[in-house]
C-alpha cells in the first residue's frame, strides 16, 4: 500500500496593496482598475510560497494604459514587490509608478503616401479629407485609446478604396518643456485589393455578382458581414 501523508498550509492572502508615486490619482481610483485586490487568495502561489510574475502583468499594463489616456505619455510601470509574512498567510504588494508629466496634443501632419487619385486624375484622398477626419484636435489632452481609433478611422478612408492592407504609423515628437506632443501620420497604402470569380458567392452576392474586378471596400464589407 501507498500512503500520501498531506499537509495543507494556510491559504495565502493579499493583505494589503501599496501603490508609491502616484501623485495625480488617488490609491482608490488606481486600486479599482486593477485585478489584484486586498483579501483575496493566490491559488497562483506554489507550494515553496514564490509566486509567478506574470501574474502581475495586466495589473502593470492595466496601470499604464490608465495613464496613457490621460496624457502621461512618458509614465512608466515598474515590476511590483511582493513580501510574505514568516508564517506564510499573508503577503504585501508594493506597485511602483513614475508618472512623468501630462501632455496635451500639439500638431498634426501626415506623410508618405496620402494623395490618392483615381485614372482621371480626381483626388480621392489627400491630406485636407484627411484633417476632417481628425477628431483629436490641438490641445486635447493625449490618449492613446483615441489615438488607436483616430488610426483606425484614418485607415478607413483609404479602405473604401480598396486599400485593405493600409498601415498609418503615428510617429510622435515630445516637447518636454511646452508639453506637447506632435504626431505625424505616415501612410503606407499597400497593395490595391479585388475580388475576383474565386471568392465564395455568399461574399459577393451583396455586391455584384460576376463582377470579375470589384474593388473590396471597408464600409461594404462591414454592411455585409
């Protein structure tokens, strides 16, 4: 016969979360966003009482994507301590934050390949159509949930032409003592996308049937999906 003899430590529990440099946010609002919480068991410690510290990693980007929309575009996360007590029960979370300055946005410029123009020669998109797609205005505070959803509206224009594959790139330029931050859109438009008689006919019955050369548009393919 076979005997386990086992042993069932103390169930280990957070007893108290400390966050350090956080000037502008009060503990509260930051301890709310985050998914560790004071009281709560680690089934996640292993039997020798050291932890894995990756499971603090969405509380850090969880941290720094708060930060990052509202225009502390240099904060930055550091990996957090964890301390247990000598019986084992109970363990301390310290999560350190170097908040940096706020930003507001300062210009907006683009570059690469932005005109668009068809075989007549009309312009499709250039960089005026482009300015009256831009929501985020000089002044506004930085946010970088914004920045990716002006990006993705941008992308958009040039979509419904059938640039499926169009990548804008916003490169930045901080000015620390003003604190600002510019953003040039740069555009790389990518190869010119078309159905043709080989795509399924559940795709193309909403646009044309046996058309040999339709153009993929965004906009239709977010109708008819």
């Amino acid at each position: 016969n076979v005997i386990f003899d086992i042993q069932e430590n103390h169930k280990v529990q957070i007893k108290q979360i400390t966050i350090l440099g956080n000037n502008y946010f009060p503990d509260a609002d930051l301890k709310a966003i985050i998914e560790t919480r004071e009281g709560n068991e680690l089934s996640w410690l292993s039997g020798s009482g050291t932890y894995k510290e990756e499971a603090f990693q969405t509380d850090m980007m969880r941290l720094q994507a708060y930060y990052l929309d509202h225009g502390f575009i240099q904060v930055k996360v550091g990996q957090p301590t964890v301390e247990m007590t000598p019986d084992k029960r109970y363990i301390f979370v310290t999560f350190r934050i170097t908040e940096g300055e706020q930003f507001r946005i300062g210009k907006m410029s683009f570059s690469g390949q932005v005109e668009l123009v068809d075989k007549k020669s009309n312009v499709l998109v250039d960089e005026d159509i482009l300015r009256k797609e831009l929501t985020i205005k000089p002044g506004q505070l930085f946010s970088r949930s914004m920045l990716f959803q002006q990006i993705q509206q941008l992308a958009l224009t040039y979509k419904d032409y059938g640039y499926a594959f169009v990548n804008i790139t916003p490169n930045s330029q901080i000015h620390p003592a003003q604190r600002f931050v510019d953003f040039d859109m740069h555009v790389e438009r990518g190869p010119l996308v078309y159905f043709n008689r080989a795509m399924p006919k559940h795709v193309i019955k909403y646009c044309a049937v046996n058309w040999p050369l339709l153009k993929v548009s965004a906009t239709a393919r977010r109708l008819y999906r």
